[in-house]
C-alpha cells in the first residue's frame, strides 16, 4: 500500500488540532501511522503549522503522496511549489424539496372555510 502525508484530528469537541502524519493509505484517520512530522492548530490567529521540512521531502521521495489539505497547507509554507485549485470543479448544490406553496390564508378566513365545510357535511348528512 502506500503511504499519504495527512492530517491526524487529536483535538477535543470544537477545539481542532491536527498531526501532520504519514500513514498507510487504508488506515483509518485517527488510526495508526507511522511517522508524526509536524501539526497545524487551525483556531490560531493567523493558524500554527509546522512541520520538519527534510522528513516532508524524504517522505515524498520516497513516494508518500499529501492529501490535497496538506498540500495547501505545504505550497502555503513555501515547502512544496503551490496549487491552483480554482480550477477544480466544485460539487453540484443538493436538490431542495419543493414543496408546493400555497397563499397563507388569514387565521379568521381558515376558520370561516373549516366551518363551512363542517355545516356541508352536516347538512348532507340530514339529507341521506
């Protein structure tokens, strides 16, 4: 398998803090790796992200691929040359339900229409 540079999530509940490890592709996220190299802390102003600069480009010599955060975040710090991701084809917006819209009557009107539904029924009831 090979090997990714990515981002380890070991921050508490809305307190993100990120490892910048190199892990086997089919592990899971938070999951084993095999080499911390740095960590990014997003809630900084302006946001920490440190790495060791010579493990970065031993990995990827070694064929270890970043995932496209983590190249962001490497063409950023001026370790990797940057990317243009403008180009990149954003996702469709999900469908939305419509729903049929129907004029809100007046709270006075609706009673009125109950009521005169209720006496139609009423009155064909004494008819049968």
């Amino acid at each position: 398998m090979a090997a990714k540079i990515r981002l380890n999530r070991v921050g508490a509940k809305g307190r993100p803090f990120y490892r910048v490890v190199v892990a086997e592709e089919g592990a899971p996220r938070d999951g084993n790796f095999i080499e911390e190299i740095g960590f990014y802390y997003p809630l900084n102003n302006p946001p920490a992200f440190e790495v060791n600069k010579e493990k970065i480009l031993a990995w990827i010599k070694k064929g270890a691929q970043p995932t496209e955060p983590i190249r962001k975040l490497l063409g950023k710090a001026g370790i990797l040359k940057p990317l243009d991701f403008s180009n990149k084809p954003k996702r469709p917006p999900k469908a939305k339900k419509v729903e049929e819209a129907k004029p809100a009557a007046p709270v006075g009107e609706e009673k009125k229409e109950v009521e005169e539904k209720v006496t139609a029924e009423a009155e064909a009831q004494k008819t049968e």
